[in-house]
C-alpha cells in the first residue's frame, strides 16, 4: 500500500461523484475524467515520467504534452498539489505512526514532485525549528514540552530523520540539533530508524496506480 495513493483514490473518486454545480477554483467543472486524473498524477513527476503518468491516466503521450500547454490545465496541476500537500501535512501532524511507517511515508516524500516536497517541508521544518528551540529553553529550566507540543515534536523529527537519512538535503544540521535536543529530553527515542528499501520504488509505484486506479472508457 501506498500511503500517498490513498489521496490520489480518494480524490478522483470525489470527482466522479461530483454534482453539476460544482466548481474548481470558482470555475464551473470542465475536466474530463482522465485529464483530473493526469492532473492528480502530477504530484509523482519526482519517480513517473510523463508517458507513465499518460499511461496510467488512459490518455496518450501526445495529449497529456498538449494538455500541459493550456493554462486551465496547468492551473488544476498546481491547484491539486496544494490540496495534496496540505493534505499530507495534516495527516503527518496529526497521527503517530510506527517507526517502519515514518521510513515509508519518508520514502514516497522523497519520490514526490520537487515544488510539492516544497509545500510539505518548508511549513513543517519551520515548525520542528520552533520546537527544537523551545524544547532547548525549557531543557536549560529543567522542563519539556507541553504533552501537545511533544507529540508534534516527535511526529516531525521520526519523519525528517527517516528522509534525512534516505536522502541528506541541507536540512540536515537542523534536524540533528533537534535530535540532540530530543535525546537529552526523551532518551533513546530517536535512535532507532527502520528505513524500507530504495531500490524499485518507481516501478513499484506504477504497478500499484495501474491496479488500484480504473478508467471510464469514453471519459
């Protein structure tokens, strides 16, 4: 299963299931199925390749190249990435997850469009920043976090140290002044990453779109 999939589900079901009136960005709905669909896709041009994304969308290489030459196209694109980025930050947020899943969500991160890991890191490493310093002031005061603000803290370190080590970026001295941070105040929490293999990720992920998603002949 993957987790970044369950959106792209999610969301093209919601499409099928719209009504007539209906709007996008305050325009009338005027997508055919397939092109919200390849509009969806775009959150994976980091691992698929526009002819994977044509393919898995029912349309032709030919079509999805026009297609990304029209402005209302290319504005859904953008417009679906936000939704999708805001989507992921909230569930990151919001929900623990094993450590084997921080390693998975980390690696469909690091596989995603380059300006949608964008939208997802730049707000939640901001925010691990704010914590890391507060969680410093506290230390020196003999306190940590508050139980809310710990739980959020552990959540955004698990994940950036899971996508720090599977691919290091320049974050990476932040992160590790946060983690230092973290094991002075929960001891032995951060030590242990349990990181999914690499290898096939993108050949993985193709095979799993092409059997969970289901095209409308005619759309």
């Amino acid at each position: 299963m993957y987790f970044t999939a369950e959106w792209v589900e999610a969301a093209l079901e919601r499409y099928r299931r719209r009504q007539p009136e209906d709007t996008i960005m305050g325009k009338r709905v005027v997508f055919p199925e397939r092109h919200y669909l390849a509009a969806l896709l775009h959150i994976y041009t980091g691992s698929l390749s526009l002819e994977d994304i044509a393919r898995l969308s029912g349309l032709s290489p030919e079509e999805l190249l026009f297609q990304r030459t029209q402005v209302d196209f290319m504005s859904l694109v953008d417009y679906l990435r936000t939704r999708f980025s805001e989507w992921f930050r909230e569930h990151l947020l919001l929900r623990d997850f094993e450590p084997a899943e921080y390693g998975r969500l980390a690696l469909e991160y690091i596989h995603l469009e380059e300006q949608v890991q964008s939208q997802i890191k730049i707000p939640l490493l901001n925010q691990l920043k704010n914590l890391c310093y507060e969680l410093e002031d506290r230390l020196s005061g003999g306190k940590r976090l508050a139980p809310y603000d710990e739980a959020l803290f552990r959540r955004l370190l698990l994940f950036f140290l899971s996508s720090e080590a599977l691919r290091p970026t320049l974050s990476s001295r932040l992160v590790n002044r946060a983690r230092e941070a973290g094991e002075k105040a929960y001891p032995g929490e951060f030590v242990r990453l349990e990181l999914p293999e690499r290898e096939g990720f993108s050949e993985g992920l193709f095979r799993y779109l092409r059997e969970c998603l289901s095209h409308e002949e005619g759309a």
